[in-house]
C-alpha cells in the first residue's frame, strides 16, 4: 500500500510541475508586441482548460467523465 502512495506523489510531483510550467507558456502569449489575438481567442483558451481543470477534479471524487483531447482556436 506504501509503494502506490509513493508512486502517487512522485506522479503528481512531476505532473503538476510540467502542468504549471505549460500554463506558464500559455501566459507568455499574452505579449501583444510578438502576438495578434482576440478577446474571443482568449475566452477559448480559458474556457477549455477550466473545463479541463474541472473534469480532472471530477476525476478524483468520482465523476470521470471523459472530453475531447484536441483544442483548436478556429474551427
């Protein structure tokens, strides 16, 4: 039972981490010197990932419902 908390926490160290690092490059796309966006494009981006977010929280009480994979900004 030990070696599957174990196991846990190294996983979720380490995903956690690579998520937050990820998120991180999403802000960077914020600088309208290097980039062009939209209001829209910006209530997509946080669209998707809160509802990812929210699924992946869902997840661990129970409710695993599974979403699209694929995030496109233009359809």
């Amino acid at each position: 039972m030990r070696d599957k908390r174990k196991k846990f926490v190294q996983l979720a160290e380490a995903r956690v981490t690579r998520a937050i690092n990820q998120l991180r490059l999403i802000g960077n796309l914020s600088n309208r010197g290097a980039y062009e966006f939209g209001n829209d494009d910006v209530r997509k981006i946080f669209k998707i990932l809160q509802r990812e977010l929210d699924t992946a929280k869902a997840r661990f009480g129970g409710d695993g419902k599974s979403r699209d994979t694929e995030f496109r900004l233009e359809d």
